[in-house]
C-alpha cells in the first residue's frame, strides 16, 4: 500500500497511528469477519479493502463514529459491530427516507444494531442532527460526488453545506476520512457534474475551505485499470453495470472504481 502526506507533521502522526493500530486492528479484523455481515457485501471486501481503509482513518473502537449517508449499510454492517461495547456510532442521511436501510437492519437485529443513533444529513432546521463537537470520526464513502451534483436537491451543488456540518459536528482534532471516486487531474471538470467522478483537488478545496486540515491520502481503494471515462459515468462498471449485459464482461474484469482515499482533521 501507497500513502503520501502533505503536511510536515505527518509522518510523526503516521507513527503514532500505526502504534494505535497494533491495538484495535484485532477488533477490526473481527468486524469485519462478523458473521452478521451479509455475503453480498462481504464478497465486496477485494474492493473496498475496508479494514485497511478504517485503520488508515484511524477508527477507534471507542469512538463516536459518524457514517454521512451509508446507503444500504454496507459499513454499517462493520461499524456497528465495531462500535457496540464502547464506543457510539451515528448513521446521518436526508431525513427520514435515507436511513430506511439501517432501520431495516435495527428491526432485523437489535442486538447487533440496535444501539446506532439515527440523524439527518444535511439536517434542516427542526430535524434531528448529531451534536457539535460530539465526533470523534466522521466517514463518507462515495458520496461527495452525489452532493457535487446536486442528487436529492434538484441539481443545486450543496456540496459546501455538507462539509460545514460535517466539520461541525467533529471535536477539535477530530478526523474526516473521504473516499470517492477519482478524476483525473487532467480531465475536463464539467465531467465532475454528470459523470460521478471527481478530482482530489476539488474534494481538498471543498474541505479546506470549511476548515479543514489535509493529512493525507492512502492508495488503498486505487484501481488503474479504471480510466473514468465511460460511457454511463462510474455506473458502467460494477457493481451498478448502468448497461446491464453490454460488455458486462469487460467490465467485470476492470472491477470497481478506482477510488481517492483522503484523510482531513479538524484543527
């Protein structure tokens, strides 16, 4: 694995997590070997390297964990168990349909997922949000692209709006961790707008300017054999495969995206 820093402290920082790591990494990998994990999203693991991604942001069990938008709970499925003994984990998507899936699973489980602490995102005034300054770590995965463009808000860009809460909600020296799906730096960035891919740049630009402080970035989640250009966006390829049986095989074989892997910190 790959990882580049930006800052002068980070190496420093690195070690340090790396100490940390020796310590939760055994409650990590059991996470993510529980057996309450779905097979569908367990046979996701080669892609999405979720134990390595969840070390590299360094998630603690005992944390207050915030997942923005976890969709049909594939983390949630690791998180959850990962958080239950000591630690708090929030689930926070657009109020209130966002968060079926993880109801569903609550309603399914109790004793696993029962304990997951439900909230909006982006909250409006009136609705449910997770307290400012109660985050130790606040995850996304593939959904920064969705706010870019506009999804759920008629094609209005709310894409600051989001990091501001999310840089709210964090305490001081709390970590953002963000993976998406990555842009050329050389590609045109009207492409950010339709395409479901975007560039590092833009993702540092939007977080810097709510207040954060780049750590660095992982090439865990990298996939080369993606070259973003296909003809239906980032759905081309699996696991949506937007054209259904149209050289399914081909893109079966580039697999998922290839993925940024960025870690931000609330100074």
């Amino acid at each position: 694995m790959r990882q580049t820093f930006a800052h002068p402290l980070a190496l420093l920082a690195l070690a340090t997590v790396t100490a940390c790591a020796s310590d939760y990494r055994p409650a990590l990998d059991a996470s993510v070997a529980a057996p309450t994990r779905t097979a569908a999203n367990v046979a996701r693991d080669p892609y999405r390297h979720p134990a390595e991604t969840l070390a590299f942001f360094g998630v603690k069990p005992g944390d207050t964990v915030v997942e923005i938008w976890p969709g049909g709970g594939w983390y949630t499925e690791i998180l959850a168990p990962y958080t239950a003994k000591k630690g708090k984990y929030y689930a926070a998507a657009p109020w209130p349909d966002g968060l079926k899936a993880v109801q569903a699973l609550q309603a399914g489980d109790h004793a696993t997922y029962g304990h997951i602490q439900v909230a909006a995102f982006p909250a409006a005034q009136g609705q449910p949000r997770v307290p400012d300054g109660s985050a130790d770590v606040v995850l996304t995965f593939r959904n920064v692209h969705n706010w870019r463009m506009g999804y759920q808000r008629q094609g209005a860009d709310y894409s600051m709006e989001a990091f501001a809460q999310m840089f709210a909600m964090l305490k001081k020296g709390g970590i953002l961790g963000i993976e998406d799906h990555r842009l050329p730096e050389s590609a045109a960035s009207e492409r950010e707008k339709t395409s479901g891919y975007l560039k590092v740049s833009t993702v540092r630009l939007l977080a810097e300017a709510a207040g954060f402080r780049f750590v660095g970035a992982s090439e865990i989640n990298a996939n080369p054999r993606d070259t973003a250009d296909w003809p239906n966006g980032v759905w081309t390829l699996p696991p949506s495969y937007r054209l259904k049986d149209v050289d399914r095989a081909r893109y079966t074989a580039i697999g998922e995206s290839d993925r940024m892997t960025l870690k931000f910190v609330k100074p």
